[in-house]
C-alpha cells in the first residue's frame, strides 16, 4: 500500500517561492540588526544594538567584542569571585575583555594557547608545568577541541590545593549524555556539533564528567531578567570545577 501525499508546485514555483522566502527573511533579519533590542555589555558597558553572529542578531558586543558567555562571566565574577592579591591565574585562549579585568586583580596572569601568540604556548592535554602552580584556571569553549579527558586530569594537577577552574563548552541540555565521536569528518562534524573543530556537543553529563576527575562541581545558569538586559544565551552555564583542599 503506498502512502498519500499532498499535491507538490511545479519545479519552477518551488524554485520561486524558496527565493522568494529567503528574500523575505533577509529582509527581516536585516532589520532585526538595523532596530532591534537594546542591550547592556556588563564587561565594557556598553549600551546599545549588538552585532549578528552567523544568521542570529544581537549577539556581540560591538565595542569589546563579547559574547554572551563573557557576559555571563563577568556578572558571575562581579558577584561571586573573591581573588587573593597573590592569585595566580592561567587563562587559556583568553579573551582579551576577560583578560583586563582580571590581570590587575592577582599576582600572577598568565594567558596559554597551543597556538603562538600568548604568554605560555601549551597543550592542554599535556602541560609543560609543575604541580599545583595556578589558583585558578579559565578555558572558556576550549574542552571541546581537544581530549578533555587528559585535558581535566591536567587541570586538576596545575591546580593548587583549593584552586578553581572556571569552565564554559557548547551543551544540549536536553541530551542525557554527550555525543561524541572521534571517528567523525570535519564535514559531519558540522552537522553533528556545529563546528569542524570541535570533537564533541556536551549533554547534561559534562558536570558528572569534570567530577570523576576529583572536582567537587557547582554552575551558574543565564536566567532573565539577566538573559534579556544583557543579551546572555538562555540556561548556558559556567561551570566552577573545586580542587578539595
């Protein structure tokens, strides 16, 4: 028995009405960008439009180049990190916006890519560095890109009994569990996790994740009337990893 279907256009209507509709969201998102919701930078204090990132509006910050996970940081930092004047702070891929305010803050900031161009060039997975050197350690949207399972164990060795590292990755928090597979092409990467870069999209697992490597896990979510005055991603957590000692 085969089954029923609507009837279809022609070949030449689909092809008008697809470019037609098209036209009429550009249109629109244009002039979501030219008119549309004024937000607060809490990093630099700017106030105004955001620029669009990829196809969504409101997103970066036009004068210090935020995204809403900076964003976040910032007010999670503003009401809940107390940093010792003798800290010592490792910042992977930093942000530059991040990296002013905390630099002046502490004794020791380092900033570290495997990439030139930073302070330190490091592997995550496997750093050049001593034992419990660092009293805090940012990567925001790193763990993504590498093994993070070596990645984490690392983080919990360069930390300093007591220490903190302050970390952000791509998740669906709907999904149980990451998806991950390494076997994946660049090209399927994109489908799968939105980036040829990135080796995995984390689900609600990732806090049972950094925790089985000896990390006691808390987390801050984006919630309004934040998410709206500040154009933050809607539930994006920062997650705060705490070495026991």
């Amino acid at each position: 028995m085969t089954a029923d279907f609507a009837p279809q256009r022609a070949p030449k209507e689909r092809e008008r009405k697809r470019y037609l509709r098209a036209l009429r969201g550009m249109r629109a998102y244009l002039d979501l960008v030219d008119s549309g919701p004024v937000y607060t930078c809490p990093v630099c204090g700017y106030e105004g439009r955001f620029s669009p990132v990829r196809e969504t509006p409101g997103i970066w910050c036009p004068a210090c180049d935020s995204r809403p996970r900076h964003r976040l940081f910032k007010l999670w930092m503003d009401r809940h990190l107390s940093l010792s004047p003798t800290a010592r702070v490792l910042h992977f891929a930093a942000e530059p916006s991040l990296s002013a305010l905390i630099k002046t803050q502490v004794a020791v900031y380092r900033t570290a890519d495997i990439e030139p161009g930073f302070d330190l060039q490091l592997d995550l997975t496997a750093l050049s560095l001593p034992d419990a050197c660092y009293d805090l350690l940012i990567a925001n949207h790193v763990l993504e890109h590498v093994d993070d399972r070596a990645a984490l164990a690392e983080i919990y060795r360069v930390l300093a009994p007591g220490g903190r590292a302050i970390l952000t990755v791509p998740q669906v928090l709907g999904w149980g569990e990451t998806h991950e597979d390494l076997d994946l092409e660049p090209d399927a990467r994109m489908a799968y996790y939105t980036d040829r870069l990135h080796l995995r999209l984390y689900g609600a697992d990732f806090a049972d994740r950094v925790a089985s490597f000896g990390f006691t896990v808390t987390y801050i979510s984006a919630e309004e009337p934040e998410v709206t005055r500040h154009s933050l991603k809607r539930g994006e957590r920062i997650y705060i990893a705490h070495k026991q000692g």
